[in-house]
C-alpha cells in the first residue's frame, strides 16, 4: 500500500472487520423514486461495469438477513428498484462479503416524499458507491473521476460528492466510533457517512467540501452559479467543469487527500467551498460519542469551516 494513504482497519467486538479505507461515491436527489428508478439502475450497471467480476456477493433481505446475490438475487434487486412504484420507500444494499465490510459495496435510499412517516421538505433519494483504496492505486485518480462522471451523467442531483472515506455501509462505524474517534480527527479528508441517516434531512442541500463536489439545482443557482463560484474559488487547486442539466463538478486537487493534521499543510479551497456551503448542510442525528449529542457531528461536518 503507497505511503500517501493509511490503512484502516477498525474491527467489531466480534472480530469483524467493521470499517476499513476507501472511497465513497454519493448523490442526492430531491425525486421521487418512482421517477428516478431507471436511471438508479442504469448508474448500478455502469458501477458494474467499472469494478471487478462479482464484486457484489450478497444482499440485505427485507428481514436484514443476507442473501447470496446470484441470478435470482438480481432479479430481486431488479425488480425492487424498477417496479415498486406503490411502496412508500426503496431500500437497496449491496455487499462484497456476507460477514465484515469490504471495499466494494452499494447503497440506495429512495423515497416516494410524499409518505407521512417522513418530513417530505427533507428527504432526498440517495445513492452511494464505495471503492476500496487499492482501486485508487491501481487506476488513479483519473480514472475514478471519469467513473463519478459516468455514475453522474443521468442523475438529477441537487448534490453528489466523491471523497476518501471510512467504508461502513448502512452507518455500520457507529458500533465502533469511540475507535474512529482519533481517526476522525487525524484524518479531514475521510468521509464519515451514514447514507440514510443523510438521505431524511439533507434535502437539496450539501454535505460539505469534498475532493469531487456535485453542485446541481437548485443549489447551485442558490450559490450565484458558475461565475460567482469562480470568483469566490480563486484557487490553482480548484477546476470547474460544466455538466449538461445546469450542473457543475467542482474538483479539489488532482488527488482525493486524507488530509493528516500531523502534516501541517493548509487547504483555504476547501475551507472556502465548505463556507458557501455551510447554510446547506444537514442537521444530522449521528452523534459521534452517542446517539443523543448531535453537536459533536455537526462539528464535524464543519470541519473545514473553521
């Protein structure tokens, strides 16, 4: 493993490795899932497509059970994502391994925003895609940025970013958080995510600055659009690249950091981004020490803010 990004390793009581190093891909949209469901399936198969041959080993069951995701497991998952029309929410996730996290997983939260048991001025369908840092390595930056690109292209997010993360689907990390808490504070530049914990209050907002930043309406005219940004953002570090819909990727550096506070190097990009952004961030409920302080993660998730 290269010098430039640590390992994580962080394991369950059980023995389980519970979160580990990686990459996560993530969009938000402010649709209803019903209206989305093609374009979910078709960011799925190009995923797919850019990761190794059964990857995808398994699935969560409606009882939280898994199930080996062989040929009629994908035609459960196909038939979930494109024909549920009726069901008031679509969960979906995706595992690389039946026992402890791996690098490869997939997670969709969809919502039909019109149901009573959810604060429909909140929820977004979300989506998310994690890699492990071996493919980073192995294909550079490049290509994972052409591969958030094409996961992008069809989907109406209001937001989407791409950042080193500690890879936990479902917010699997809380059971070991007081481990993660040094991690947390070493490291700025992983991402802590808890898919759908974010999906019911993020709404079309943002999450906050990340290595790949996905501004899509109406948030980014909220910011003032391109120019504004560009003039807001005077940074060599920074590129801005137009996407068709009104959208725009924001790329911070040409490689995802992990940010190592023992290092001492200064980021005003991402300091700059995180503050145009921060009247949009969520109010999560994760807390980092327990469920019922929740300022300890909105302290978090303004990090780069300070």
């Amino acid at each position: 493993m290269s010098e430039r990004y640590p390992v994580v390793q962080v394991r369950g009581i059980d023995g389980q490795l519970t979160v580990r190093d990686g990459l996560i891909l993530c969009f938000f949209m402010r649709r209803r899932y019903p209206e989305i469901a093609q374009t979910v399936w078709l960011a799925l198969q190009a995923y797919l497509r850019a990761i190794p041959s059964g990857s995808l080993g398994w699935y969560v069951d409606q009882q939280g059970d898994m199930q080996l995701l062989d040929e009629q497991g994908w035609m459960h998952i196909n038939e979930k994502i494109l024909n549920r029309p009726r069901a008031h929410a679509c969960h979906v996730e995706l595992l690389q391994h039946e026992s402890g996290v791996g690098g490869y997983n997939f997670e969709y939260d969809g919502y039909q925003l019109d149901s009573q048991l959810l604060n429909d001025e909140k929820a977004a369908c979300a989506i998310a895609f994690s890699l492990p840092t071996e493919y980073l390595l192995e294909h550079g930056a490049d290509k994972v940025r052409a591969l958030a690109l094409e996961l992008s292209r069809d989907l109406p997010f209001s937001s989407g970013y791409a950042s080193l993360a500690f890879v936990a689907p479902s917010g699997q990390w809380y059971s070991v958080r007081r481990d993660l808490l040094p991690l947390l504070e070493r490291y700025r530049g992983f991402d802590l995510y808890s898919l759908g914990k974010t999906s019911r209050v993020i709404g079309t907002g943002a999450r906050g600055a990340y290595w790949l930043t996905f501004l899509g309406q109406p948030l980014l005219s909220q910011l003032g659009g391109l120019e504004v940004l560009r003039r807001e953002l005077p940074f060599p570090e920074v590129s801005f690249e137009p996407l068709e819909g009104e959208r725009l990727l924001l790329t911070l550096g040409e490689w995802p950091s992990p940010m190592d506070i023992r290092e001492h190097i200064v980021r005003p990009h991402f300091r700059a981004l995180a503050r145009l952004l921060e009247p949009y961030f969520p109010a999560e409920t994760n807390g980092l020490t327990s469920l019922l302080d929740n300022r300890n993660m909105g302290r978090w998730l303004r990090r780069f803010c300070l």
